[in-house]
C-alpha cells in the first residue's frame, strides 16, 4: 500500500496507510514514530501525548507515545536514542513495504528501521523492526518494540493451559517483576486462563514480562480490540531474565511491548524483529465477569486474527 504525505498535528511530513477498515499516520518529522491506528468511526488505540505533539528537535529524549523501537536491555544510552530529528522513508514496489529509517549514533552507528506492510483488505498490518550495526565494534542488544496504549483499557494476556501434579512436573511459564510491581495492585488480576492489566488514573507504575509462548496478546478499549502477535523461541536468549513480552502501566497510559533475543551483532550485522497488528471494531460494551465468558468473546476474534 503506497502511503500519501499529509500534515498532522504540526507534523508536515506524516505517512497515511488506509484502506476501508483502518487508518495507520507514522511522521518522519521525529522517530520513526507510529501516531495513529484506528477503524474508521473508531478512536486512536495509540496514546499521544498533546504536549508533545507537532514539536522536533528537543535536547531531551521524548516519549511522544504511539509505537517506538527500542534497543534492550533498557539503559540510559542504548534505549534513550534522541530521535528528535527527522526520519527517511521510502516505498519499496517489490515487497509493498512502506520502510522508515533512522541513525543512533550512540553508544555507536545503528540504523533503525521500521518496516510496514499493510493489505488492501482487513486491518492486518505486519512490522518489520531492523536493527544494523553501522559502527565499527560488535554490540550485544535486543531489539525491543513499544506500543503506548489509550488509558482505561483491559489488557488480555493468555495462559498456557494449566497442568496437573504430579504429572507436570516442570515449569511452563517464566515470570519477571519489576522492583517497584505490587501483586496486590487491584488493576492486576491474575487468573487460571487470562491475566489481565487494567489502565486507571491514579495508580502507581507496575511493570511485569513474561517468557510468553502464547505468542498473541490483546487490549480491549471502549470501540475496538487491539491485538499483537509476535514469536517465542524457547532457545534463545531473551534480555531481562528471558522476556519476549513486557508490559507497563502507570496512571496516563499502558504498553504492550515485545523483545527479541539478545544478539551480538559484528560491523555489518542486522538483526530483524517482527509483530502483526489487527483491529477489531466494537460495537457493545465490555462487559466480561467469568474467563469461561471471556474465552468465548475473544474466540472469534482471534480466529479472525488467524490465532489458533
């Protein structure tokens, strides 16, 4: 799909993929950053801050919201790119790919692309997050990427099915918490099927990562249904104690993000990280009180997503 330029909310220089069922903006003004996925009566699932909307070239490091890559593990350096200046863009004819780049200079060269792909049908939009080593020494990260999420939303996060003892008699999750994440947070509620995380104003940061083989997870706001896939290898090494999937909330937004394992890329070397995003409208409150009726509601949804 071939993105035409249009001027969003300051940002001249703004890249719009649409079709029948959604709407994606990314500007090339500051990141590459993703602005915008909605249905076309729905709002924005991603979260923008007003206050930094429409600006560039700020000295410090600025969250904006929306959809980031990131370099893992998270360190003042090697995460906090300033990427405050504008990004290049491209269209590829052979893959249909729309491909955002832009250059870390520190700790050393990376080049960071987001590559999109979107159908002329449907709301499936698959990302491409590359990472290559421009600079002259190897390096060890993760690329790692974020979606800020609109406030007052559920977070669905499926379970692997539960097992039996004594027949089961090794562990089939990886959980990691972060210093300042309370279990007893009443936004968090963890169940035999589905954890699920709450946004609500008000509350403190909490911040958890899973090794997550289920592969697919989902937030459900008061029009649509956001889902995100992404991939596990139980081989490979993840950062941050083994996570594929971290998530973090705090009292303005909520963020789904996905890892890739930890590599060493030499002078030369890319590394790739891939999600696919759907969007679902809705139209009936949710109202979900059983992980029975819960299951029931998302099936379809997902079987929509083509998740089995």
């Amino acid at each position: 799909m071939n993105p035409e330029i249009i001027s969003y909310r300051g940002w001249n220089n703004t890249l719009r993929l649409a079709n029948d069922e959604f709407e994606l903006l990314v500007t090339t003004d500051v990141g590459p950053r993703i602005l915008v996925y909605k249905t076309p009566l729905g709002e924005n699932a991603l979260k923008i801050f007003d206050d930094q909307v429409g600006s560039s070239g700020e000295a410090e490091w600025r969250s904006r919201g929306g959809h980031r890559l990131w370099l893992a593990p998270e360190n003042a350096v090697l995460s906090y790119h300033l990427d405050n200046g504008p990004a290049s863009w491209r269209y590829d004819d052979f893959s249909g790919e729309t491909v955002i780049e832009s250059i870390q200079e520190n700790p050393q060269r990376l080049r960071k692309t987001i590559g999109i792909l979107s159908a002329a049908q449907g709301t499936r939009v698959s990302l491409r997050h590359t990472i290559v080593n421009e600079g002259d020494q190897p390096i060890t990260l993760a690329p790692w990427a974020l979606t800020v999420m609109q406030p007052e939303g559920v977070e669905i996060i499926p379970q692997p099915p539960l097992g039996e003892h004594p027949r089961d008699l090794l562990p089939n999750r990886g959980v990691v918490l972060w210093a300042y994440t309370d279990l007893s947070d009443l936004r968090l509620t963890l169940g035999t099927k589905f954890w699920l995380l709450r946004q609500a104003p008000d509350y403190p940061p909490i911040k958890l990562g899973l090794a997550h083989r289920e592969r697919w997870i989902a937030y459900v706001l008061s029009d649509s249904l956001f889902v995100k896939t992404f991939d596990y290898d139980p081989a490979a090494p993840y950062p941050d104690g083994g996570c594929n999937f971290e998530t973090f909330s705090d009292s303005e937004m909520l963020e789904i993000e996905s890892l890739g394992p930890m590599v060493t890329l030499n002078p030369g070397q890319a590394v790739n990280h891939h999600e696919t995003w759907h969007l679902f409208a809705l139209t009936e409150q949710f109202e979900i009180n059983t992980e029975e009726a819960l299951a029931e509601w998302i099936e379809p949804f997902l079987a929509r997503a083509g998740i089995s």
